[in-house]
C-alpha cells in the first residue's frame, strides 16, 4: 500500500474541480434535491471559485493518491480564511473529502494527520471542522480520533438550511 500525499498548486485546478464535483455528489446526492445539489456544486466549486480559494494565502489543498491513483483532498483554512471566528490559535478543516473507491482505507486519518502536522508548524492549539448533523459515519469517525461537538452552525445546500456541528481538537 502506497500512500502520498502532496501540496496542490495552480496546475491542478481542473482535476481539483473534478474530484471536488465527484465526491461532494456521491457523498450527498442521496439526501438533497436534485436543484439544490446542482445550485450547490455551480457555486462551490466553479472554475473561478476553486481558483480564488487555491491562491488565498491563508488556505492549503493537498491531494492523497492511495497506489498511484488519486483518492480525494484536504482542504484546510486559518487566520480569516476560517468559515467561523475561531481565533488565531485555531485550524479549519473545511474539507476531506474521499473518493467512494478509497473510502474505509484509513485515508482520512492520513488527511487528519496532515492537517495535524500544518496546525502544529504554525503553532496552532485547535484543529477544528463542521460536519453535517445527518453524516453519522464521518461524526463517529471524527469522535473515534479524539474530536468533541462544541457547536453548531448554518449551512446552505441550495436554499436549503442544514446544521453543522463544529467539532474541535485540541493539539498537545
């Protein structure tokens, strides 16, 4: 088993687009509408948004490839990039997401692990995320690899309003 993982540049833009599409579909295509997805994915992950969070300063994308293919993404946020006002000392995840194929190969620890070591670099005490109430799998995941629910927050699919618990890690 091979598993790498790289900082994502300019350059992978289009595959960045690709992926973020893929699995954002496969994962919540099943629990939303159809318009609201569609309104969703426009938004999200158009060429120019994808480009304007790819050169923001304060955010980082990495790609895992599990045996020479690529598995999915980390996308990871601090300072004002952060979707919440969590504070200087903190690190957003924002996303990890995974292609269904590579999915319970234990990727997303690898992802964790990554987004663990960049907080600790820039001397962050917290790593923190929002995931959605209904994704039960990713909430026992998180909690298994030591994060606890410390609130909530709005998210938009479409003009649909779902909750997000934030859950936060404190580093040592």
């Amino acid at each position: 088993m091979s598993v790498i993982i790289k900082k994502c540049s300019r350059e992978d833009l289009q595959i960045l687009q690709q992926i973020s599409v893929e699995t954002f579909n496969d994962t919540f295509k099943y629990q939303n509408s159809p318009e609201n997805m569609k309104t969703y994915l426009e938004k999200a992950f158009n060429y120019k948004q994808l480009e304007k969070e790819l050169s923001n300063i304060y955010s980082e994308f990495f790609f895992i490839s599990f045996n020479e293919e690529l598995a999915g993404y980390l996308k990871v946020n601090i300072n004002d990039s952060q979707s919440e006002k969590t504070g200087d000392d903190s690190l957003e995840i924002e996303r990890i997401y995974i292609r269904i194929k590579f999915q319970r190969k234990g990727l997303g620890k690898y992802l964790i692990d990554k987004a663990t070591d960049v907080a600790m670099i820039q001397n962050k005490k917290m790593i923190w995320l929002g995931v959605w109430e209904k994704n039960e799998k990713a909430i026992d995941f998180y909690k298994k690899i030591g994060f606890v629910q410390t609130g909530a927050h709005s998210f938009f699919m479409g003009d649909e309003e779902q909750i997000d618990f934030i859950m936060t890690k404190t580093l040592a």
